[in-house]
C-alpha cells in the first residue's frame, strides 16, 4: 500500500523527495469496512488519510438531523476534516467509507515533525490545505449556482465514475436535489 503512496508523491512534487523512507514509515495502513466511520462530528481530528482504494463520503448532520454531504473521494486523493485537523479542535464533518477500503494515515503529531523537518512534505501539506479550500470554494460558487440537471451533468462530466459507484440517493444529496428529481432528470439525459 504504501508504494501507491510513494508514487504519489513523486507524482506530485516531479521527484523522489530526501527523506521518502522516513515519510512512509510514519503511515499506518488500515484496512475499513463499508459504512465505518473515520471521523464523527465533534471528534478531535488526529489523522489525515490517503485513499489507496475505495470510497469516502464527507457529510455534516445540521441540528434537525438532515444529512448534508460535502463531497465524495476515492483513490489516489487525501481526505479529512481540514481546518479541525489543523487547529486540533473538533470536528465539523463526518467521513465515513461507503466502500470496503483501504487507508493509509498519519497522525498530526507525525505529519507536523514531518512538514518542519523534510520541506518537499511540507509543500504537500501546502498543497492539500489549497485543495481542499479550492474544492470547497468551486463548489460553493459552481455547483450552488447550477439548476439540478445541470449539477446531474457537470458531475457525469468531471466525476463520472462516481456515477457507477454510488447510490443515487447519496449522489441526489451531494448535488442538493431529492431522488426522485435525480431520477427524472437522468431520465432526461
């Protein structure tokens, strides 16, 4: 698992960065089922995690008890509740595997003495931090301002495996439609 983890790295910063062996030795793999969480809401959040494979589905429940799903990530891509991460507070999301998955994790102490100690892992820290705002940021400002069957196609094009592999009521969700507008709509495509 953790050479899917090495490559990319190399893939994202060009080269094998000094200190490569030392980054992959502070990973823990996991292997988690289907519907188990990795975060609660109201959880200090200690670990960032890289999906090697599977599925993670990153949602919040408001105060009447409505789920509300943020997004969907799978492999070859990092997940975890960014800014709680961060500042060590609780929580806000929930992610939780919606495929049998496998993991690899670092906690924050560890991925902290790593970004102050080797540079080319901190420029990953960098850049996970401004995906993850960018992501959040198009999403408000593309998706929101998108009527439903236009999300139902800006998501057949830019995230069409996500189609096949989740359910349509988490993908009506995701775009903030119900599932019957989901399935009549596709109905329509």
């Amino acid at each position: 698992m953790k050479e899917v983890l090495k490559q990319h790295i190399i893939k994202r910063l060009g080269k094998v960065p000094d200190g490569m062996d030392m980054v992959l030795g502070h990973f823990e793999a996991l292997t988690v089922k289907r519907g188990e969480h990795l975060l609660q809401q109201g959880e200090i959040c200690r670990y960032v995690y890289f999906i090697v494979e599977g599925c993670v589905q990153v949602y919040i429940i408001d105060k009447n008890g409505n789920e509300s799903i943020r997004d969907f990530y799978v492999e070859d891509y990092w997940v975890s509740d960014i800014f709680a991460f961060q500042n060590q507070s609780p929580a806000s999301e929930n992610i939780k595997c919606i495929e049998p998955s496998q993991l690899l994790r670092i906690h924050f102490d560890n991925f902290q003495r790593l970004a102050e100690q080797l540079p080319p892992f901190a420029a990953i820290y960098k850049r996970l931090l401004e995906t993850a705002y960018n992501n959040t940021v198009y999403r408000l400002n593309t998706l929101n301002s998108m009527d439903a069957l236009d999300r139902i196609k800006w998501l057949m094009e830019h995230k069409p495996a996500l189609m096949t592999r989740i359910s349509s009521k988490l993908i009506a969700s995701y775009l903030g439609i119900s599932p019957e507008t989901m399935t009549r709509l596709k109905g329509k495509l």
